[in-house]
C-alpha cells in the first residue's frame, strides 16, 4: 500500500508547535496496526457483496449485458497547494465540448437494469479499452452504442461467444435518414437498439440526479472508485425497490 499522510501529519503539517492533540493522534499512528485494519476492510467491498447477493436472489439473470460509460467531471482550478490540476483526471472532448475529469464504465443486465460490473478510468481513456472487464462471460448478447465498434475483432473479447448490436455512427444513421423509405427497416432496427441500450442510462441517472455524484469529490482515481462502489451498490438496491414496487 502506498505510504500515506497520517492524521496528525494532513492536520497539523503547517504547525510550528506540536499541540496536545497532534501528540495524541502520533501516538494513535505508532498504536494502532493501521495495515492490518484495512486487511480487514478489504474483502467487504459493498458493490460486489450486492451483486453475488442479487445473482444468488436470481434477480440478475445474466443473459445479455448492456455497456455505456460516462463522464464524471473534476475539478479543473489549480488554486490548490500544489498549484495543478489533479494528475490522474484528464480532459477529452465529446461533441464539441471539452471535459476534464474521469469516466465511470458500467456493464447492465439487460433485462433488470441492474449494474453487475464497472471500473473507473480518467476521461481520456477509450470505452472500448474496458468492455472485457465490464462482461461477466455467460452473455448470449451484448448492446453497446458506436463508441464501441470494433469490439469482436480485439483479441481481449474474441472468446465471448455472444452476439453483439452496435449502434451505427451518429454520420451514417444521419445519412440512412435522408432515404427514409429504403432504408425503413435499417432506421426501425436502430431505433429498435437504442430502445433497449436506454436501460443502460438509469444507473448514470440515479449516481448523478438522485446521489448528487455529478463530479469527483476526491483527488485521485481510487477515492472515487470506492465511493461510486457504494453509489452503484445502492443503485441496484433502489432498481430492486423499483421493480418491487412496479410489482405491487
């Protein structure tokens, strides 16, 4: 583990004069096995415990998976003590507008709408990079949108045996759509894809519109990671009450 600031160190490092509380916290740090507490700590990881919990509940039927990724901006100012920008988040352009921050990639069961897999990157980092990592392997077929074409031919997802639907380019959907009527039942079966790729946006919604997790909240990739760990955990548990509830 990387050698991190104490207590007393992040508190009291700008002091000249050690104080009775930075005596007590040293202490703390010389008493206390922090190493082995986070040992401890370690195997609870919230978002997978909720996922084997909701497959072993048969809620997430694993047979097809939906992927997207989104960005989560960060902070850009450099009015901080080192005078830069956080070194791990980085900027990327979508549309024709520039974003600095990270991504979160998230593979969907497609039929429950719930979140079995994601990772966290920065910004720059291309969606097709993570795919392999956001499928479990039992997948009879995967959505995903144009950012994602080109999937079966990287050696990484060569050995999933599923069928994937890649959205077309937002260009040559455009192009399809200037001859509506020979091209109906390409423009029907696009649509007919999106449809289903939508459910892949819920998630992202109730992160950002319900949690508030529109941008980073710590420097570095890994605080992130952890905390969107527990947001999507949660996310599956408020999909499980939606479906519940649509139930009656």
């Amino acid at each position: 583990m990387d050698q991190q600031l104490t207590f007393a160190d992040s508190e009291f490092s700008n002091k000249r004069r050690q104080t009775r509380k930075e005596k007590f916290l040293g202490r703390m740090d010389k008493l206390i096995p922090w190493a082995r507490l986070e040992d401890v700590i370690v195997p609870h990881y919230p978002f997978e415990e909720v996922s084997q919990w909701l497959s072993e509940a048969g809620v997430l039927l694993k047979e097809g998976s939906l992927i997207d990724a989104t960005i989560i901006e960060a902070p850009s100012s450099t009015k901080n003590t080192e005078g830069e920008r956080d070194p791990e988040m980085h900027q990327t352009k979508k549309g024709n507008q520039w974003h600095f921050g990270m991504k979160a990639h998230i593979g969907v069961d497609a039929r429950t709408g719930i979140t079995h897999s994601f990772t966290t990157t920065s910004a720059n980092e291309h969606d097709l990079n993570q795919a392999d990592q956001l499928l479990h392997g039992e997948e009879v077929f995967i959505f995903a949108d144009a950012g994602y074409r080109g999937a079966k031919k990287r050696d990484e997802l060569k050995h999933h045996q599923a069928d994937w639907y890649i959205a077309e380019q937002p260009g040559r959907l455009k192009a399809l759509k200037q001859r509506p009527r020979i091209n109906k039942v390409r423009i029907q079966t696009e649509y007919l894809k999106a449809s289903i790729r939508a459910k892949v946006e819920h998630p992202f919604r109730i992160i950002k519109c319900q949690f508030g997790f529109v941008k980073a909240r710590y420097r570095g990739l890994k605080k992130n990671d952890g905390k969107l760990a527990m947001l999507f955990a949660l996310t599956n548990v408020v999909r499980v009450d939606q479906m519940l509830r649509a139930q009656g």
